[in-house]
C-alpha cells in the first residue's frame, strides 16, 4: 500500500459466516471497494466508528512520528470533510453515540469526546481519565508433568486504553491492553 497516500479501503464485512450453511466454519468472501483516502501525512489509521445517521466515518491515527495524530471525518461519499490534530498523542479506539465522537486517547490516558461535526479548531473534551490498575497477582500454574510454573505478569504501570463500547443504556465499557 502507498503510505504518502494511505488509501483506506473500508473493509467492514469483508467476509461473512454462511447462516444457511451446516458447516459453521466455511467463510464467504465478499468484493471490496476503496472508500476513502486519507490526507497527505495523515497514516496509521487505527480506530474507526461511523455515525448511523448520516454515514460519516470517523478514523483515529496512531503515528509515533514524525507526523501528529489526527482524526478524521469521511463523509458517506467518501470525501474527507474534517481533520483535527491531536499532536503526538496516539488515538486507538473510536465510539460514537449521541452525536459524539468517543476517542480513547492512549497518549493522555483519557476517554475524550467531540461533537461529530468537529473542526480543525474544535475543543475536545476529556470525560474520564484512566487509572493504570497495575498487573494482576503472580500466579501458579499446573504443568502436565506435575510441576508448576509460577505465571507474573509485567506493566508498564501506563494505562493504554484500547477499545470501547456502548451498551443498549449508553455506558461505556473500556478495555486497557496493559
């Protein structure tokens, strides 16, 4: 893929299980078209969610540089419609509920919101800022030969929000990878 350019081929549903089949297992492949290219210097797209209501896609970056992160607005018809620079600050998941676009920020370990209309100079709101909750407990683990190995785990202690999702009552879950 060209990365000056980045054409990013919205591949939701690119395979879909066989309802009708017995065989759970066997995957149908479906055709897929490029929706969108995103703008010069903006790469490494890593969340994306959409607005049911008006089709808009919004897609988050996670750039270590030399280029800021950014998020991006794609209207239905693929046209990009705005671009709002969040510096080095590294964007993974995206939601959208109630007009917002939900941004988890890893780079300032916070769940951050802007209305779906943004612009390059809207601000953005921090909702929560996550806590590192730290690794969980060492623990043993049995071995088949009858001997244990003691199982730790390592953190960086940095809380990196990853995904989200909304439930049917608008709470938001987050997942943290560390």
């Amino acid at each position: 893929m060209n990365r000056t350019g980045f054409v990013f081929g919205l591949l939701l549903a690119a395979f879909a299980v066989d309802a009708q089949a017995q065989d759970r297992s066997r995957v149908q492949y479906l055709p897929t078209e490029s929706f969108a290219q995103l703008p010069a210097g903006v790469r490494y797209p890593e969340g994306i969610a959409a607005n049911p209501a008006t089709g808009d896609v919004f897609v988050g970056t996670f750039d270590f540089g030399p280029n800021a992160n950014k998020l991006v607005r794609i209207a239905a018809n693929g046209k990009v419609t705005a671009v709002r620079d969040f510096g080095g600050a590294p964007l993974l998941g995206l939601g959208f509920a109630k007009g917002q676009v939900y941004i988890l920020n890893f780079g300032a370990s916070e769940v951050q919101r802007v209305p779906a209309n943004f612009d390059a100079s809207t601000p953005v709101e921090t909702v929560a800022k996550i806590q590192s909750i730290g690794p969980p407990a060492p623990r043993p683990s049995g071995n088949p030969d009858g001997t244990s190995d003691l199982i730790t785990f390592a953190s960086a202690g940095f809380p990196a929000p990853n995904g989200m999702v909304f439930d049917a009552a608008n709470n938001l879950y987050v997942s943290d990878s560390f």
